[in-house]
C-alpha cells in the first residue's frame, strides 16, 4: 500500500489553483511509466527543522522549514563539481518545498514557485492539494538518493535520483493521528526524472518532473 494519496491527474487543477497554493499542504507520487526526459538516465505549534543549506550566493531565497517531525535526507549532494552541486542543491530545496506544502500549515508556500515552474510547479500543486483534500498529511524521513546530473543541450540539465518513503507515515491534519500500521511495500520506492532551467536569478528550477513507483531501481 502506498503511504502517501496518490498524484491527482495535472489538467485537473486550475491556473487559479497554482497561483493561490495557499495552506493546502510530500513529494510527487503519479507515475509516467517509462517516459523519459531526454539525456537523462533511466494546533499547536511545533519545533521545526531546517531546510537544505542555503548558499552565500547573493540570491535571495525563501526560507524553507520543516515540522520537527518530518525530514527530508538527501544523499550524494558533493560530487567535487560546482555546477553539479549547486543543481543538486535546488533539486533538493525543490523537493523540501514540496514537501513544506504539504505538511505545514500556512496562508502561503514561496518556495513552491521559487523552485518549481511550468508542468513541474502544476504537478506539484496537483499533489499538494491532493492530501489536503484527503485531509491529510504525513510524518517521519524519507530518503533522497543515487541522484545523478545529466546535462542537456540548451543549458537545461536532467537529475534522477530514488526515494525512498518506507519511514514515512500518514498524519490525519483533523485529528493528528499518525497511523504507523502500514507496512512498507514496494509502492514505497519511487524513481524521479527531472529537467531543471536556470533563470535569470541564478535559481535552477525544476521545470518537468516524471515519477515511477515501485521502480525495482530504487529497491534495496
């Protein structure tokens, strides 16, 4: 059983609904099957954890926070190449946003725009407002890894990577309930295959996002 309410389909949603992405609250768990992007590969308030390092870099980015019961672990982020490094970085930051959306409440989700756009950023909505119209959310650490960088021609790059949500947990947003009863599965196992653009700030934004669960990839 997957642990997380499954991608609604993206021409569902709105330009309205992209737009607001007010507290609707995490990652993106439709599959596409085989496509591929091409050159890359195959109450109360509570304590709150930091997101990924934010860089010295002049830019200024929306701060991202996560419950203290949630994390996001992310493997493989110092590859010794510098351009490389700072794609996995705001892969990674795309990737807590989506998961700040979903999990904390609030009037306003910046990061979501600041690091998503395009099919990405209306793949991302669709999912947020997924579990908050199933009024729920989720708890626990979910695990980002053997995230690989292609770059694509036209400055673009590719990112695939595994995630891995066997320690996560659905969270009722009414009640609180966490329901731990549900065992792991290989619906739990997902592989991403992800373009990303530089804009004019200097932000590598994810612009096309297409998921696999229970890829066999991604199983240990």
């Amino acid at each position: 059983m997957n642990r997380r309410p499954s991608l609604l389909a993206a021409a569902a949603l709105t330009a309205a609904a992209v737009l607001s992405l007010s507290a609707c609250g995490g990652d993106e768990g439709g599959s596409k099957g085989n496509d591929k992007i091409a050159g890359a590969g195959t109450g109360s308030e509570k304590r709150e954890s930091p997101s990924p390092t934010t860089p010295d870099d002049g830019i200024n980015r929306p701060k991202i926070k996560l419950p203290a019961d949630v994390k996001d672990v992310f493997e493989g982020s110092g590859t010794g190449d510098a351009k490389k490094d700072a794609i996995l970085a705001d892969n990674a930051r795309r990737i807590s946003s989506v998961t700040e959306a979903v999990t904390v409440e609030a009037k306003s989700h910046p990061a979501l725009k600041f690091y998503s756009s395009g099919d990405a950023l209306l793949s991302a909505a669709n999912h947020v407002q997924g579990f908050s119209e199933k009024g729920k959310s989720f708890v626990g650490t979910t695990r980002y890894y053997d995230r690989q960088v292609t770059f694509l021609k036209g400055g673009a790059a590719a990112v695939t990577y595994c995630m891995d949500a066997t320690k996560t947990y659905p969270k009722d947003r009414e009640t609180g309930k966490v329901d731990k009863s549900i065992e792991a599965s290989d619906q739990d196992y997902s592989f991403y295959n992800t373009r990303l653009e530089k804009n004019a700030d200097g932000v590598w934004q994810t612009t096309s996002v297409l998921t696999t669960t229970a890829a066999k990839r991604c199983m240990p």
